[in-house]
C-alpha cells in the first residue's frame, strides 16, 4: 500500500509537472517554412492568388480525390472563398484570400470542421538574382489555454503542418516552373465579360509576319465598311478582331464590327451577320503599334497560364478603341481580351 501511495504521489507530481510545463508554452502555434522558385514574383502571385490553382499543388490534394470544392465571392484575389468537404484526413472548412498586395503577400483566413481557425500568408520577395522568388508560407493558430493543447501544439501539431508546407512549397515549386518565365509585372490585367454582341463581319487568313498582318486585317476591314456605308448602316461599337485559330503558320481571323440587332445586308455584299464572342475573359489594354504587340501576347499567355485557365471558345480578341490606321492619334489604344472557360 505505501509503495501505491508513492507511485500515485510520484505520478501526480509528474501529471502536475507537465501540465505546469504545458502552461509555460504558448497558446498559438506559429512557424514558417521557405523556398526559393526560379520564376518571377508577378508568376508565383499570380498563382497563389487564385484559389481554384491551389490543388495543382497542394500538400493535401492527394489524400482524398474525391474531396468536393466549391468556390464562391470573387472570381480572383481577395475575398475570393473556396470550400471543401472530404474524408476524415482531409475534413471540411473553408480558405478565404482577406489580402492580396499584388507581387509580395497573400494572406488568408482558414476554418476547419465549422469553429476551428487559423491564419495563413504567402511572403513573396526577389530573390538575389533578379529572376527567381523567395516564397514563404506562414502559419498561425490559437490553440486554447489548456496546457496540454499547448503541449500537443509544440510537439506534435507544429511538426505536422511544417512537414506538409514542406512538402507544398516542393510541389508549388515544381508547379510554377513549369510555367512560362514571362515577366507580366508591367502589365494590368483584370476579369471582363465580353457581351455578345451583334456583329457584321468578314473571315481572312495571314502570317505573323507584320508585312503581311497589316494589308490582311486592312482589306478585311475594307470590306465590311464598305456594306455598312452601302446599307446605311452605323457601327455600333468600336471594330475588333477575333482569333479564331493558328495552324501551320497561318493565322484565321475575323474582322468584325458591332452593329444594331436589327441589320441587315445585300446577300452580295459579302460579309456575314452573327453574334462576337460572349462570356468570361481576362483583359489588358495595349497602347502602341500593332506590329509590335506580340510581346503583350506572350506576357498576357503567361499570366493567363499563372491563373490556370482553359481557352475559352475563340482565341484573343482586339478592340481597337482608336483606330491603329489614323496617325492623329498616336498611340493607338487596344483592348485585348483573352477569353476562358467559367
């Protein structure tokens, strides 16, 4: 019997040890873990801050593949909300972007199983070299005042989550280098609808080649003016371009230009009556000569991979806001919008 009372003596000292040790810790857990990506800052950003990217990479995709998502709030950037529910590992909660500070820091609000939270930001910075990205995911959450939350906290849920973010930056990382190197830091881009418009409009084909572009697009656009001045007819919309297709060099587009929904042409007149592209796009504006526009597009393609979206129904559309062929007005504003599955 005394051996026992020492034994349970003994074990209620070292139950109270540990819970007295449990409160010398803190009640958040905190931690950060760092890597370095060989690809711009505008890049990685751009990636983070879309939500519906984030399973490309993510530590925790693999572990339930029949997980559901759902996404809700902004289309892109802050206040953009995905939601998910799975399996027992994976869970359910919900990740809301609360700041986005464009090319440095993505910060989100995280809740898990309806009343557990957490914060996470993506730190972005230059590397050394000009070329790569520092990245760094941080991570906190409070725990609770109980000691041995506190204990689990510094000892078992801190080396869980530092392993996982481990293991995300390794897959971030070989997910954003796969992407185009293109620097699209100068350029704006924002989400867009094209809305469908009436169009009359012509069909042609050319090369990249400037020398041969410029004449093609011009006769194009000839024509159709001229059955609209022959009908009487008014342009209801600045003239645009719609990409309809590369193949073996040559470049099909449509040169169109918006009328009322009620138009109608000589059946000679050659150019054809329909409806422009509709729907989802991302659009930047260009101000410069068209001959010298393809850096834009291959900058524009970067960003539009960074996001993860699927080409919409038509390539690349070109408004042209001034017309490119008046030299009063200099330099010519263009619209590009570049079109994408919802």
């Amino acid at each position: 019997m005394k051996i026992l009372k020492w034994f349970l003596g003994g074990l209620v000292i070292l139950v109270a040890g540990i819970l007295g040790y449990g409160f010398t810790l803190p009640r958040e857990v905190t931690l950060s873990r760092a890597i370095e990506i060989d690809r711009p800052a505008a890049t990685v950003f751009t990636t983070l801050n879309d939500l519906r990217t984030f399973n490309a990479w993510s530590p925790w995709a693999g572990r339930d593949p029949n997980a559901k998502y759902e996404f809700s709030g902004e289309a892109y950037g802050k206040g953009q909300i995905s939601k998910w529910s799975g399996n027992k590992e994976v869970g359910t909660g919900a990740q809301e972007i609360v700041e986005s500070t464009p090319f440095e820091k993505v910060a989100t609000k995280l809740t898990f199983n309806v009343n557990e939270t957490a914060a996470a930001e993506w730190v972005i910075s230059p590397a050394k070299d000009g070329k790569a990205s520092g990245v760094e995911w941080r991570f906190k959450t409070d725990i609770g005042a109980a000691p041995w939350m506190r204990i689990l906290g510094k000892f078992v849920i801190s080396g869980a989550i530092a392993r996982d973010y481990d293991a995300g930056l390794k897959n971030l990382k070989t997910f954003v280098e796969k992407l185009p190197a293109d620097d699209f830091s100068g350029l704006r881009f924002e989400d867009a609808t094209l809305p469908g418009q009436p169009i009359a409009f012509v069909e042609g084909e050319t090369t990249q080649d400037p020398a041969a572009y410029g004449p093609a697009v011009d006769g194009a656009f000839a024509k159709v003016r001229a059955a609209l001045k022959s009908a009487k007819i008014a342009p209801a919309g600045p003239p645009l371009i719609v990409g309809l297709a590369w193949a073996d060099g040559k470049y099909k587009f449509r040169a169109a230009i918006p009328v009322a929904a009620d138009t109608r042409l000589a059946a000679n007149s050659g150019v054809s009556l329909g409806t422009g592209p509709s729907g989802p796009a991302i659009k930047t504006v260009y101000q410069g000569p068209n001959t010298e526009i393809q850096p834009i597009y291959l900058k524009s393609e970067a960003f539009f991979k960074a996001r993860g979206l699927r080409e919409g129904a038509t390539g690349p559309v070109e408004v042209y806001v001034t017309d490119p062929s008046d030299k009063s007005i200099q330099p010519p504003v263009t619209e590009l919008y570049f079109p994408y599955q919802p």
